[in-house]
C-alpha cells in the first residue's frame, strides 16, 4: 500500500502543484454564476489538457436556480449602518426593508431554539457562525432552517474574524424563505439581548434570481475492469476572497495527481475518475445532480469516492468516513505505510460533495485539513481571509501525497477489501 517511489518523487518535485493553487486563487473567488467561475472552469480544462493530451473529458450540464445579490444594508439601533454579506440565496426585502426585533440565541443550538420558541415568531433570529470542521457542528442551514421552522422573519449570523463579515449559503433552493445576513462578530456582540429588551433593526436586500446552468467537467482514466475510483474537488466559492483554503487546495491537488497518476492507470484494476463540481457550496448542487443520475449498475461499479476539499490550512488531515466504518482500517493502512498520520471521523457530515455519494450508497470520504483545532487557519474560510498566504506549500503537498496513495491504494486494493469498504 506504499505509493512507488517513482510516483512519490514526481510528486514531491511537481512544481506546477504551487502555480496551480496561485493560478486558481488568481481567478478570484468563484462564486456560482460569475466570471470568476468561468476562468477557473477553463483553468481547469488547460492543465489538464496539458498533461492529458488525448483526454477531452467531458461536462455534464448542471441546471440550477441563478442568484445575484445587488445591494444589503443592515440599519442598527439609533441609525448607524453595520457592515454586512447576503447569505448565497437570501430572499430579498420590500424596497422599504424589513424591520424586526433580533433575538439572541448565541450558537443556535435545537436546544436554544427550543427554549425560546415562544419568542421567535415575528423577530429576526442572530446566531453565531461555528468551525465547521469539527464534531458536533451545527451548520448555517439548519439553523435557518430552524429559525424558519420557528416562525422568524430575518436571520443574522456572527462571523468569526474581528471586523469582517462573513458568507455562507443560507440552503434555500428557490421559493419561499427569509433575508439572510452575515455580520461581524463586533456587530454580533451589539445585538445580544439587553435587560431592555430585543434591539430593533432593519434589512434591505436586493437580489435577483432566474434559470442559469453551470457544469460538471469529468475526466475517465480507464483501468483493467469497469469499475472506477472517483477523485472530486469543488470548483466554485465565495465573493469575499480568493477561496483559497476552500477550494483551491483541493483542485490544485486534484489536478497534480491526476497529472502523477493517468499514466499509470491503464495497468491498475480500476479506473480514475477525476470530476470537478461546482455549486457545492450552494447546497452541493452539482454532485447531488450527478449521483442522482446514476443507476444502480453505475453506483455499484465506483469503489470510492475521494473527496478533497479544505486540504491545507494545516498539517493535521482527517477523513471523513461518512458512517462507512470498512473503509477506515484502509485508509489508516495506507497513510501509515506511507509515514503519514490521519484521523478518520466516522459520522456522516453533509458538509461536502462526498456526502451525495455517502447518502447514495458509494463509499465516500472527503479529506479535510485543521479538523477540530479552533486554531488552524480553516477557521476563517468564508471570510474575507481565505487567501492563500493561509497555506503553506508543505501542507498542499503533504495533503497530495497523501491523496495519490490512497487514489492509487484504492484503484488497486483486491475485490475483497473494495466489498468491506460498503461495510
């Protein structure tokens, strides 16, 4: 289960590992829809042109409902104006905006929620944002959705990094739903409750919304049978900064894998699958359309699913299991033989697009940097500090080199050890 010594030393001297990630947080933040997605779609397409010549790939339309903030604005008590983000899908306000009374309910928790539910209906609802790499998270969208469940008319979440706000997706697909806004932690700490009561505010947002499509790119490497080990990576982020901890780590490891690995394929049991995603982080559009589309012969023939997202930003990697308890001894196998340390986190986490595969019945994992350290740099993705001065080359590569033997491990690994990883 040790990567050949002469792939480890391709990799450990690919230059174009690092030009790649600069070359992608260059393209700037690719939210959905934008210019910035275009540029890295066809950043994308000439690497991977460049390495595999004869290999064309393919995209897969991806539908979806188009979204565009225009304006917000977030009027405090006594007049003043605080700095604020549209959450990805946010409902837009009247023209006039809407004011409310904003009740604190600190992280947000079911429990909060359910202490407070007699006060929610009618009132705007602040949370606060969480390290979302870690046990026992409670994500954006559920707690808007617990705040619409509950009756609320606005939904305001603290970000994590003094003086900056912060994005995210509020998980509304289309239809009906409340404005959603992030805010800084300072703007946070102004709206807590007061023995005076619940502060009023009032938000305007303006968006616009309609039909737009984006894609899929998906590039085969066949092996010696059918069957096929799939490698992801999102492609689109957020308006704030470059995305560069989430994603361009995991696309810039994609593609120098890829470039390691394709030549050796035909000669191994299964085939490399390497797919780019996009609105990932708009619910995880775009594989969630992908796995949907398959059919059980199809699902059946992908072994693994390798899902690189977040890879640097720390030294520390983990791979999220997605309740697949047989692939765990593998994975763990692999990275020691190759002198690595990983920790595998077994509960499913629909916090990527490995988790479309997981619900689809495919083994999944996706492999993630800084989990549960409050330290690691991950905990400022989604703000305007996701650039790449946040990951050193060492992690970046450290997280590759992982990635290709556990890619090439799995393209190999005997039909006995594939069946336990459904286990």
């Amino acid at each position: 289960m040790r990567l050949d010594a002469g792939l480890m030393g391709r990799l450990a001297a690919d230059e174009a590992l690092w030009r790649d990630f600069n070359d992608i947080c260059d393209c700037g933040g690719r939210l959905s829809g934008t210019q910035s997605e275009k540029r890295a779609f066809a950043l994308l397409r000439e690497r991977v042109r460049a390495a595999s010549p004869a290999n064309s790939g393919r995209s897969i339309p991806v539908p979806y409902n188009g979204w565009q903030a225009k304006s917000a604005t977030l009027k405090l008590p006594g007049g003043t104006f605080a700095p604020c983000h549209p959450l990805v899908r946010t409902i837009a306000t009247p023209s006039s905006g809407l004011t409310a009374e904003v009740i604190d309910l600190g992280r947000g928790t079911p429990d909060e929620f359910e202490a407070h539910k007699a006060e929610i209906a009618e009132r705007i609802v602040l949370v606060r944002h969480e390290l979302m790499f870690a046990a026992g998270t409670i994500h954006r969208r559920r707690k808007y959705d617990m705040a619409r469940a509950h009756g609320a008319v606005g939904f305001l979440i603290g970000g994590p990094l003094a003086g900056h706000v912060v994005a995210g997706s509020s998980g509304r697909d289309s239809g009906e739903g409340i404005p959603a806004l992030g805010i800084s932690p300072e703007t946070a700490a102004k709206l807590a409750r007061r023995s005076t009561g619940f502060p009023s505010v009032t938000i305007t947002v303006e968006t616009a919304e309609g039909p737009a499509e984006t894609e899929t790119l998906v590039y085969d490497y066949p092996g010696q049978t059918d069957e096929w080990v799939v490698l992801s990576a999102h492609v689109d982020g957020h308006d704030l900064a470059e995305s560069a901890m989430d994603n361009g780590t995991g696309l810039a490891a994609v593609l120098a894998v890829a470039r390691a690995l394709s030549p050796e394929v035909a000669k191994w049991r299964r085939g490399l699958r390497v797919m780019f995603f996009s609105v990932e982080e708009w619910a995880l559009t775009g594989s969630a359309q992908y796995v949907k589309a398959l059919g059980e012969a199809e699902r059946a023939k992908i072994a693994l699913n390798v899902n690189l997202d977040s890879v640097a930003g720390s030294p520390n990697l983990a791979a999220l299991t997605s309740g697949f308890a047989g692939v765990e001894p593998f994975l763990l196998g692999v990275a020691e033989a190759n002198g690595q340390s990983l920790r595998t986190v077994r509960p499913l986490m629909t916090n990527s697009d490995h988790a479309n595969f997981a619900t689809g019945g495919i083994p999944a994992i996706r492999l993630v940097a800084g989990f549960d350290d409050p330290n690691a740099h991950l905990r400022v993705v989604l703000t305007p500090a996701d650039t790449r001065d946040k990951v050193a080359q060492s992690e970046l590569r450290q997280a590759t080199l992982l990635t290709a033997a556990l890619v090439a491990a799995a393209c190999n690994a005997d039909p006995d050890e594939a069946a336990r990883w459904r286990a």
